[in-house]
C-alpha cells in the first residue's frame, strides 16, 4: 500500500518517483536467471569436459628426423693438384664424387604404415652408387631414381643417365623408445650439393635432427594452460553477452508496464485526495 501523507500529494512527482518500481532491477533479475546457469553450464557441464578431452586424445603427428652427411671422395680441386691422380668408374675418370649419408630416424608418435620419402637436387646429377639400410629385417625400404627430362623412372645406381631426385619408400615407422632404429641412405653423386628432403605420408611430420628437442617443447604446451586458456575465453564471451544482455534490456522501455503503473499510482493518489477532501 502506498503512503498517504499530506506532504506527498504536493509533490506529485516525486511521489511517483519515489514509489515508481526499478525496472532496471527487474530486468538485471531476469538476466540472472538465465545468464548464471550458462556460465556454470559451460565451465562445468559438457562442453568443458569435451575441450578438455578433445584435447588430451587429440591425433599426435609422427615425427621423423633427418640428418644429412656429406663425404667428399673426390672433388676435382685434388685433380688439379695432384699429378696423375685419376678416378675412375666403370673404367672411365670422373672429376668429382661425393657421398651423402641421409638417417631418417622416427622420434615420437603412433605407428604408420608406410611413408614415400624424396631427396631431390636443384639440377641432374649422376648417381654412381646407392647403399640401403632398414632397422631390421621387419623393415622395407626401397630407392629409385627419378629424371624429369622425360618423366620416367630409373633404377639404381645407373651413371649413364642423370636424374633429379632419389625416391624412396619406407614401412613401417614406428617409435619403440630405446630400441628405435634409424633408415639409413648412402647416395653417391658427382655433386657436393646436399639434396632437399621431403616426405609424403598422412600424419607424417618431418623436421631436421637438430631442431627437434625446441620443437617438441613448443609444440607439447602442458594441458591445463591450453584448458584454462580456453575456459578463460570462453568465461570472457560469456560474460561479454551478459553485460551486452544487461545494457540491451536497460535501454529498452516497457510501455506497457510502465503504464500500467502510472495508472495504479494515479489511483493511489486519487483515493488519497477524495479521503482527504472528505475527512
């Protein structure tokens, strides 16, 4: 009920103002009721948990390191040098011949069947030898050589005809801790130039040896980081839509309430005159 005292019927105004309802507070009551249980939702309730599964079953790349060696066994500075000195080939000389020792060496990861593996040169060179070396008799590993000019497949060693890449392909890799053996590759060539690695296999990634201990600490972030990281985003949005929600609902004017209150007022204030008139 409404105060009737004489002093409120002078200021019509501030009676209203006084005794006017806070929309703005019923409105923020409503946000409640649907803002909380969705942050408690989110933080505690499904989504949370399957981030958080999501990311500890994730799929995990295999990584295979490679290290590359290279031997000269005779470069044609020695020629010139030394009277007489001769290399030869199939009973022909040659200037040059060098030998690059490649290791690919499975570092971390799940098991993969199989992998096809290039070591490609930025011009044709001779292959005078090649010495394959799998971890163990459960292993295949198989080379051959590729020239561009035309497209076709060679098989080595062959020193009559150039080729631009050494294609090998290698099953299975797979991460068994200490006992991990490394594929080893011996390529001779007449050039000193060490050939560019590449690696096409699903779920494969190839990364030189001497990068892999910083590259395996900045890709292994520890798990609840990543969780907090996500739960603090997501608390961010959540709490972004909330106080978006609030200042909407604040601008916005119910007329029809408001109305309806002027209305009940004005006959509060109506029934208090007529009670004063008459008494």
């Amino acid at each position: 009920m409404l105060s009737r005292s004489a002093g409120s019927f002078l200021d019509p105004c501030g009676y209203l103002k006084d005794n006017l309802p806070d929309l703005t507070d019923e409105s923020q009551s409503r946000a409640h009721r649907w803002v909380l249980p969705l942050i408690v939702g989110v933080f505690c309730g499904g989504l949370g948990g399957s981030v958080f599964t999501w990311y500890v079953n994730r799929p995990k790349p295999t990584i295979v390191t490679y290290r590359i060696a290279t031997t000269t066994l005779s470069a044609p500075e020695a020629v010139g040098l030394i009277p007489d000195l001769k290399v030869l080939i199939a009973g022909k000389p040659i200037q040059a011949l060098y030998a690059h020792n490649i290791e690919l060496l499975p570092r971390q990861g799940p098991f993969v069947e199989q992998a096809d593996v290039a070591f490609s040169f930025s011009s044709s060179v001779r292959v005078y030898g090649i010495h394959l070396e799998s971890p163990s008799a459960l292993h295949y590993l198989e080379c051959s050589g590729f020239a561009s000019n035309p497209k076709r497949t060679i098989q080595l060693p062959d020193a009559t005809i150039e080729v631009n890449a050494v294609h090998c392909s290698m099953k299975p890799i797979f991460f068994q801790a200490a006992d991990t053996r490394s594929f080893r590759i011996t390529i001779a060539t007449d050039s000193s130039e060490i050939p560019r690695v590449q690696m096409a296999a699903k779920n494969i990634e190839l990364i030189p040896a001497d990068q892999f201990s910083s590259k395996d600490r900045a890709s292994t972030p520890s798990w609840w980081a990543f969780y907090l990281t996500g739960m603090f985003t997501l608390l961010s949005v959540a709490l972004g839509v909330w106080f978006a929600t609030l200042q909407r609902r604040n601008l916005e004017f119910n007329e029809a309430e408001y109305q309806k209150t002027m209305n009940s007022l004005l006959q509060e204030v109506y029934k208090a005159r007529s009670f004063d008139k008459h008494s």
